[in-house]
C-alpha cells in the first residue's frame, strides 16, 4: 500500500546526478546509484527500456535521468524507476530544444497554412550545405542517377559549430533575394545533437519562414529531427531521401513517356480512323450534292415544269375558244339585227294591243259619263229649276238661302232662275 501511495503521489520526475555502483547483471537490468555531494538515492532501469540507450552508462558520469519514485518493499529503499536515461550536457539541449520547439510552434511557424509549395522537379536546385560532407555527396549522386536534367549549384557554409548558423542565413537570403532558384535544399548528415544544434537556432527557424523561396529541409538520419525540420516547407528524413522526393526517377519518367507515346500513337490512329470515314462520308455527301449532278435535277425540273406550262397553257387555250364560242353564239343570238324583226313584230302586236285597249276603255268611259250624266241631270237643281222653281243666293257669300232667317229687312239678293239670274231686295 505504501508503493502505491507514492507511486501514486509524484508524476514523472528528471534528476540529474553522478552515477555510482552501475551494475548490469545477466538479466539486462541496469542498477546504479544517483548521487550529488548532498543526497544521493537507488535507481533501476529495466531491461526493455536499457536496450534503447545511446551509450554505455559508467560510475562518475554526470546523467539526466527522467523516472517515477518507488518502494522496494523487500529492504524499505525509496528508490527511482528510470524510464530513460542520457547524458547531463545533452539532456539541457534537450530541453532547450523542446522549449524552442513549443514556442516556435505556438507562434504558428510550423503551420501547414503558411508552408510554401515546392516544385517537383525544380528547374534549378540549390544544395546549401558542407562542401566536403558526405550530404552533398548523396545528393549529387541520387539527383544524376534519378533525374540529370535538373540544374543543381552548392552553396557552401558551416554546418557545425557557433558560426553555422550566421552563415546558413546570409546564404540562405542571398540565395532568396537573387530569384535564381526554384528551391532550397538545407541539409547535412546525421550526428549527435549537439552536432545538429547549428539547425536548432531561433534565428535560422525565423529566417527559413521569412523565404520567398521554398526550403527544404534534410538534417540528419531518419530518426533525428531539427527546427529547421519543422519550419521548411518540406522534411526529409536524410539528404538522399531528400534528393529523392525533389526529382522524379529517370526509368519511372521513360516508362511514363513510353505509355503516353502510345497512348498518343493509338489515339491518333483513331483519329485518322475517324477522320477517314469522316472524309469517305463527306465525298459521299459531296457526290450526292455534285454541281452536275444539281444543274441535271434542275435542268429536269425546268423540263417537267415547261411541259406543265405548256400542258397548262394548251388547256386554258382549248377553255378560252370553248368559251369565246360560247360567248359568240350568245352574242349571236343577241344580236340587234337578229333581234329588230321580232322586235318590230311585238311592237305592232303591242300597238294594235293598245288601241283595241284604247278604245275600249274610251267606250267604257263614254258609256259611264253618259250614265253618270243621266243620273246628273236627275237629281240637278238645274231641271228644277226648269220647271219653274227658283234659288236664292247670298250676293256677298254666294251661299244658299235655306231660311227667312238668314234674310233682313232690306237685304239685297240674288235668285237664280232656269235661264239666268236676277237681283231682288227684301221687305
């Protein structure tokens, strides 16, 4: 229980310290004592984990040990579980490099968003590295074996050391600010990391992100990783590697040119194809739509249409004299001198017609005046008068005087008598 509570108490913890009594029995184990002039305490780092350290631990080395606090119950020893183990120097770069890392990375400098694209291939290649490292050396050798078109310049610096990093920036902006290249290559071979820590300068990591140019980064062996790594565009894992991912290989490209050779051989075997019976339809057409051929269809139809037209014109010739006939024996027989006899025939008729209606009708009249003048003489005041009657008249009026009445006392009046008339006055 008392494991557990400390086991459970404290986190991970580095201590730092001389190693002493360093023993490694057959079991692959590795015991040892961590001291300083004040304290000192047990330590144990177990098989699986020992296998993975880069050196061989000795008594009086200084060493970073990181590892959690226990209790080895069978003697009552406080002692240290290690889970890793290197040496003092090289743990506070490691720290240094981890607290660089962290801050640059906050500050968004390892941001897939701001990382450039990198041509592949580029037309012309700068290598920023040693002159007599074996980087460039594998460099050079990959890019003629896989792609020996490309234009490849090195530019020379330090690699290592304190004055790497200065040179690796002015180059490094020199080579930026000419536009001659297409991409930078920064790049050494593997190390310790101390031999790598010209790649972990602040002032590097800001100068690769300020480039125009897209950088590449290739520092060390697969498993080791710098700042610069991070904030290039583009990390390979070694110099060769890099070389690699930049060019494309020679025999993949030939067999790539080969395959568009015949597919561009084949399609344009089709394309003849299609355009030669393309072609032989077009003649076809061609021939069917000949100008001989049209001015013979034309000439045809002139022919058909002209005897149409003559057709035509017979027939309405024929109709036309059919009709003039027609209208010259009307015209004929309604004729004036046709006409005139017949005419002067009816015209007796009408006139003898008329007189035996003349006299007729002057008979019938005469008969009814006489009549008429019979009746007349009857009933006219005229025969009354004959036989001794008389009439008398108004002078002023002319009226008739029916009553005694109508007359005054000394009123003059008319009386008409059977011959004539005579003027009387009234008493």
């Amino acid at each position: 229980m008392a494991r557990d509570l400390l086991e459970g108490a404290f986190p991970l913890v580095w201590v730092e310290g001389e190693l002493s009594g360093v023993s490694r029995p057959a079991s692959g184990h590795v015991y040892f004592t961590l001291k300083d002039a004040r304290a000192q305490v047990r330590c144990a780092l177990f098989k699986p984990r020992s296998h993975r350290l880069d050196f061989v631990p000795g008594d009086g080395q200084q060493v970073l040990v990181r590892g959690r606090l226990s209790l080895y119950e069978p003697r009552g020893d406080y002692q240290l579980i290690a889970e890793h183990l290197e040496p003092a120097g090289e743990g506070a770069l490691r720290r240094a490099f981890e607290a660089l890392r962290a801050r640059l990375e906050a500050e968004g400098l390892f941001a897939a968003e701001r990382k450039r694209r990198v041509p592949v291939p580029p037309h012309r290649l700068a290598v920023v590295t040693s002159p007599t490292g074996a980087a460039i050396r594998d460099v050079l050798s990959v890019l003629a074996r896989r792609f020996p078109l490309i234009e490849v310049e090195l530019l020379p610096v330090l690699v290592q050391g304190k004055e790497a990093p200065a040179q690796m920036i002015d180059m490094l902006r020199r080579a930026d600010a000419c536009g001659r290249y297409d991409a930078l290559l920064l790049t050494r071979g593997g190390g310790s990391l101390e031999d790598l820590l010209a790649f972990n300068d602040e002032a590097l990591a800001r100068c690769i992100a300020g480039l125009s140019t897209p950088v590449v980064s290739a520092v060390g062996h697969e498993i080791d990783f710098s700042i610069s790594d991070w904030v290039a565009d583009l990390r390979a894992p070694t110099p060769s590697a890099a070389a690699e991912l930049l060019v494309p290989d020679k025999l993949a490209l030939l067999q790539r040119l080969r395959m568009l050779a015949l597919r561009v051989h084949r399609s344009h075997q089709q394309l003849q194809s299609r355009q030669a019976q393309r072609l032989d339809q077009l003649e076809l057409r061609l021939r069917a739509q000949a100008p001989s051929l049209r001015l013979q269809r034309v000439r045809e139809r002139i022919e058909a249409l002209r005897t149409r037209t003559a057709l035509w014109r017979s027939r309405q010739s024929r109709l036309l004299g059919e009709r003039l006939n027609q209208l010259e024996r009307r015209l004929q027989l309604s004729a004036p001198a046709q006409k005139l006899p017949q005419q002067r025939l009816q015209i007796g008729q009408l006139i003898g017609r008329l007189e035996r209606g003349v006299l007729v009708t002057l008979q019938r009249r005469r008969q009814r005046c006489d009549a008429l003048a019979r009746t007349l003489a009857a009933v006219s005041p005229l025969a009354t008068l004959g036989r001794g009657y008389a009439i008398v008249l108004d002078p002023d009026s002319g009226s008739v005087v029916h009553s005694v009445a109508q007359v005054s006392s000394g009123q003059a009046l008319r009386v008409r008598l059977a011959d004539g008339e005579i003027g009387v006055r009234s008493e």
